[in-house]
C-alpha cells in the first residue's frame, strides 16, 4: 500500500494525501521519500499549478515516527536523507495548501509549516512537543513557528511542547482560516482550483517574492519586489488581465 497518494481532482490541482491511518500518517523515512518523488513529479508537471497536502480525519501527520527515530545514532546517514527529502518540497515553485484535520504535531506540524496556506479544522490541534521526547524540532520547526507568530509566541509552545487548539493557532497567526472539520479538504480544494485558473507566473512570483524578501532587510526585499513587479509587465498574462478587465470579459490566461 502507498504510504502517499497522489490524485488530481481538479484541473490544474494536485492533493498529495498521506497514508499511514494505522500510525496517525507518522512521517517515517518512507513517508518523506514519497513526498519528496511526488514533489519533484509535480515540479515538471507545468500542467498543475497548486497542490493541496492532506492527511485523514484523525491526522494530518502525527508527528515523526518515534520507533525509527529511537534507533538513530548523531551520525545516522538517515538525517541528510530526511533534510534531501525535504529539500523537494521547499523547492517547489507553485503554491501548497495544508488542508489539516485532527493532529498536526511535530514533524507533521513542520509539515504544515512548509506550506503557503494553512486550512485547519475546528478539532484540530497543532504543535512540537519534541522536547517531551528529549529531543527538538529538527525539519524548520524553530525557525518557522518563528517567522509565524513570533519569538514570544513561539517560545511558549516550543518550551513546554503543549499543544494549540485551532482557534489558537489562528489567533496567533499559524493557521490561514478554522472551518468546521467536515469542510476542511472541500474548502482547501476550493481555494486551490481559484488558484490554479489565476495566471501562473504572477502566482509564482509572489510566492517566491514573499519568501525570499522575509529573510531580506526591508530595503532589498522592496527592491527584489520593485524589480519583480517590472518583469510581469512582459508577459502575455498581463496584457489579457488588464484588457479584460477594460473590456469588462473573464480573462483567458495561457501561463506565459
């Protein structure tokens, strides 16, 4: 059975769904592998323009798999795998959608955060409680809860590894959006199929304009955003955006 399932459920979107129910879709070495195949698949695939990433209605990811990581020694070859693996999916260019019910804990959690939007159920409750385990965040968790809620947010929940309910989680800046738990999946799809028909170049640029400029100083993340606005000045897209919307019509965008 594949640990990771990928379907295209709508034109122009990709839902790569973890598939681990026995072990509350635990990221293993497996898990992550797949993920980073499937992202790379979906890189060359020009035909996808948003991904949606999910799990099940018990679990988006529950956390790493304590049992493979209880063997691991500090030279385990196991964690250059784990960062290449992870590697593919900080890479992607196209926008990723967390469509997060029941747990999202540590690993799964850090999952989440590698994502551009995150749709999160009302029962949902999210997290890095690594430190229980003796150990830390070790897949951007302490960096990016960080660059999510802030130092003094972040601290409070990386020190105890208590977790967040979604209502928090969306308070504190975490979570895009709390939906009732039945229309976690439905409303994620829904916002990434409004995605995928908006022209793909200038999606891609602010996702990529939004990432690099957070670790800029101000200064040159408005230059990188300055220079980046110019450039879509000389696409096919822009001209159609802005003379249908003159001429009162839907757009016609061809990714160009």
């Amino acid at each position: 059975m594949a640990v990771v399932l990928l379907e295209r459920p709508a034109p122009g979107v990709a839902l790569v769904r973890l598939n681990r129910p026995e072990r509350l879709n635990a990221l293993n070495m497996e898990v992550r592998e797949s993920l980073a195949a499937h992202f790379v698949e979906l890189a060359a695939d020009d035909a996808i323009k948003c991904v949606v990433i999910t799990g099940d209605e018990k679990a988006f990811a529950a956390g790493a798999d304590v049992a493979e990581l209880l063997e691991r020694t500090p030279t385990d070859p196991a964690f250059e795998k784990s960062r290449a693996a992870w590697a593919a999916m900080e890479r992607y260019r196209r926008p990723i959608i967390a469509a997060v019910s029941g747990f999202a804990l540590g690993g799964g959690c850090e999952l989440a955060m590698h994502c551009d939007i995150i749709i999160a159920g009302e029962g949902a409750k999210l997290g890095q409680p690594e430190v229980k385990l003796g150990i830390m965040p070790g897949a951007g968790g302490t960096q990016r809860l960080v660059r999510a809620v802030g130092k003094f947010a972040a601290m409070r929940w990386l020190l105890t590894g208590d977790l967040l309910r979604a209502t928090d989680a969306l308070r504190l800046g975490l979570v895009s959006e709390v939906v009732p738990d039945g229309q976690v999946l439905p409303h994620a799809l829904e916002i990434a199929t409004r995605i995928a028909a908006l022209p793909p170049v200038a999606v891609a640029a602010i996702k990529d304009v939004v990432l690099r400029g957070a670790d800029l100083p101000l200064e040159a993340a408005l230059r990188l955003e300055g220079h980046t606005f110019q450039t879509l000045f000389a696409t096919e897209d822009r001209t159609e955006g802005m003379r249908a919307f003159i001429e009162k019509r839907k757009p016609e965008f061809k990714g160009r």
